[in-house]
DNA sequence: CGCCCTATTGAGGGAGATCAACTCGGGTGG
DNA sequence: CCACCCGAGTTGATCTCCCTCAATAGGGCG
C-alpha cells in the first residue's frame, strides 16, 4: 500500500497546512487529492477503513473475493461520487482504479465528527449511505432471473446514460470487469455484445466503443 | 389498503393522544401499532411513503414484482428490525405478513424532523440505513456464482441464527417465499432441501420444520 | 516485426428451469 | 366421523442457457 500522507498529495486549491475537500453538496471536510494509475490499488481488502473517497475524475471500482477464488465487482463509480464507506473496522472491498484517476481523500473520523456536530453533514451522510443502498437493490433485483444479454443490454444502457455524447459510450472497463460485475463469465459478456450488435441494437466500431443504435431496445431488451 | 388510522390501533403503553413507539436504540417518536393477518399488505408497490415500520411480533416480507412477472423477495424482517424505509416520494416494494404479526407504525415526517433535530435519531436512522446496506450487500455477494443448495444451506444457516430453540428451525415462510427470495424456483429449493437431508445435514420432520444436524456443514456448504 | 494482453468464436457438458404427475396434510361440510 | 377438497410440497423427465475448455483473432507497444 501507498503512503497517502506524503505521496503525491494535492491539496485543494493551493492550501496550505489543512487542505479541505467537499464531501458534497456544500459540506466541506479535512481531506487531500491524489492520482491513481489504472489498475492500482486506492484501498485492499481487510485495510483499514481510515478514509472515505469521493472520485475527482476517472473511473473506479470496488471488488470483492469470493471464497472459490472468484471476483466479484460490487460497484463502479464515476466523478462526484463516494465509495469506501463502510461501517467495520476494516473494508469488506477492494478499490482499484479503471482508468488514471484522481480521488479525494477525507478523514473517516473527521467526516463522523462532523455527523456529530453538524446536521447538514449528518443528513449528506446519510443521503449518500441510502443512494448505496437503492443502488445495490436495484443491482440485486437486476441481476435476478435476467438472461446474460438481458444484463449486458441493462449495463450498457445505464452507461449510455453517464456517456458524455450521447448514443456513444466509451467502455473504460474490460470484459472482464463487466463479466464480474454481472455475475457472468467474461466469454458470456463477450456473446452478448455479439448477439445485441448482430440485432441491431449496437454497433461496435472498436472493443471498447459502443454505440447504440436502438436505445429503446437497448433498456427494454429481452428475450 | 386498510385505513391505518382508525384500523385497530394500539398505541404504546395505554397513551393518550398522541402515543409513541421506538425506532430503535432509546430513540423515541410518535407512533402506534397495528396487528396484520397472514398475508395480509403492510404497504404495496407505488404506495406513499409516509410510515417506517419497525416488527414488534411476527415475520415480514418485503417483494418487488419484476417485468417479466416475476417476485422478487428482497428481504425477511424479525422483530426489533426496521423496514419501508425508503428515500422516495413512493415505496418501490410491497411488504407483506408472512406469519400473524404486530408492527409498529411512525410518521415518516416525524423520524425526519427528529433526525434534523436530534443528532441521536439522526445516527439512529443512519445506523438502520449502513445496516440495510451491509445486508444488501452481503446477499448480493453472497447469491452471486453459488449453486441452489448452497444458497439454501446458507439461508437455513441464517435461519438457524435467528431460532430461539437452537438446532430446530421453524420456517414461518414457503418455499415460493424462499425461493424467490434465494432467486430459485420453488422446485430447486425442494429438490435442495431434499438433498440436505439425504446428505445428514439436516432432518425434515415436517416440511416447515428443520432440524439441524451438522451445523458446520450446513454454513460452509458446498458442491 | 513479434510479443502479450484482450477479445471473439467454437464445441461440449452440467445445473437449474420448465412442464407435469403425484403425495401429503389440514380444514370443511355433509 | 369420514369424505372430499385444495393448497403446499415432492419427485420425475426434458430442455435450455450459460459455464468450461480450447482455439483463433485483434491491437497496442516495445
């Protein structure tokens, strides 16, 4: 693991002693900025769960092992958003860059301080644990009885909407990234994009370019 | 849907006019309870979401019926826990009385008001938020990439948890309840539990009774 | 140009869904 | 008290989708 107090940190905005950074929407906290490589490590599994991130830019996501040796991946997360909040001790996740990202870093006891003190920063905190917690429902009640392509026209579909230019995504992910966040294999995800390109639905110009032809089809894909 | 308000109500403790119920851990906000019959709607999909309900007596179900016409179960609730609380203008599922049940009922503007008030309620309410996300969590890990007698064995596991005469489960549940809940069909689980009880990991008395003989085959089961 | 990583495509097998028959148990009414 | 009924559960046969193993094709970078 990194040394997040002396490597490359940036605080926000020329500060000095105590740089700040937002936790969101107004509530600003004790924090510092940093870079992360693709595929490098922001936190391991069973590290302590001293931080709470928010993505600056870039793209991350958060993995779990399974005992048989399989990956799971728990969640992506894109700019403004906040990951690593966990209750316990220690994580129950991994997090890894996808892409080169940039990630602010406030203090676990400073944000729950704040809670404390602050009801704005308490009521942030608390609409940011229930934004998790309607998104792995839904995740729950998605993945359940869908076929493969179902799920892959279901993930693309919710890319297509963080998509800069609308009708093209640029995948920042792997096959593989997208088979362990569906509960697939990676070759299944890879039929899937197949099938929806030959009923077209998409197009795939390059691997990790998409572009949608039928959105419509797209979210309400079955069968 | 019943009329809450006049639908025989209990209000805690023989109180006057406005009686009160706790949500949980010394917190305490105005309230009342209501018994519900088996099978009988606590709240329904689209519903709004003026009450959080927390189990007094009995067990609770909460499903979401899916496109395809499918159930989704997303959770069995006991008593002392919290559920319906969502961040909607409208409940996204239907909660349901598995077994003869007591809830109590509070004002979902009054636990928010309390929460803005009150930094107690406000850690409260986010402790039952982290706690639903955990369990979320967990479950969706947990379902991914495991076979349906492992799921089963697992749920019997967590059963078994909750059993007040430790080593003899008495489901409150079906099998379809099961079943939707594990994302099997009601045929698998059979099939599961039959073969559990083939393997010497459980006795089946009777269909809703389980005796557990091997516990520690019975959490870490597997093939 | 050649290497390596990622992605695609193919063939075969297995776990669970589906459709269907049958059993069990509890309640009701004659 | 018994016969009937109906819902819940079990078991069987077949089929389908996805996993697995394996070979092949791109694509970026040295």
């Amino acid at each position: 693991m990194r040394n997040f107090e002396t490597d490359h940190i940036q605080g926000g905005a020329g500060s000095a002693a105590a740089p700040r950074v937002t936790l969101g929407d107004g509530v600003v906290v004790p924090g510092f900025t940093m870079n992360f490589a693709r595929n490098e490590e922001i936190y391991g599994e069973e590290e302590e769960t001293d931080f709470i991130y928010r993505v600056v830019a870039g793209v991350v996501r958060t993995t779990r092992m399974l005992q048989d040796g399989r990956r799971q991946v728990t969640g992506f997360f894109y700019p403004g958003e906040v990951f690593g909040l966990e209750t316990g001790e220690v994580h129950e996740t991994c997090a890894e860059a996808v892409v080169e990202c940039r990630i602010a870093l406030l203090r676990r006891s400073a944000v729950e301080q704040a809670a404390e003190r602050d009801l704005a920063a308490a009521r942030e905190l608390r609409a940011i644990t229930a934004r998790h917690l309607e998104r792995t429902r839904a995740q729950l009640t998605f993945f359940a009885h869908k076929s493969a392509t179902e799920r892959v026209a279901a993930f693309l579909a919710d890319m297509a909407a963080h998509a800069d230019e609308p009708g093209t995504i640029t995948l920042p992910m792997s096959r593989v990234d997208i088979a362990d966040y569906l509960g697939l294999t990676f070759e299944t995800v890879s039929r899937s994009f197949t099938q929806l390109e030959r009923d077209g639905v998409i197009a795939l110009p390059s691997s990790r370019r998409v572009e949608v032809r039928q959105p419509n089809a797209l979210v309400g894909y079955h069968s």
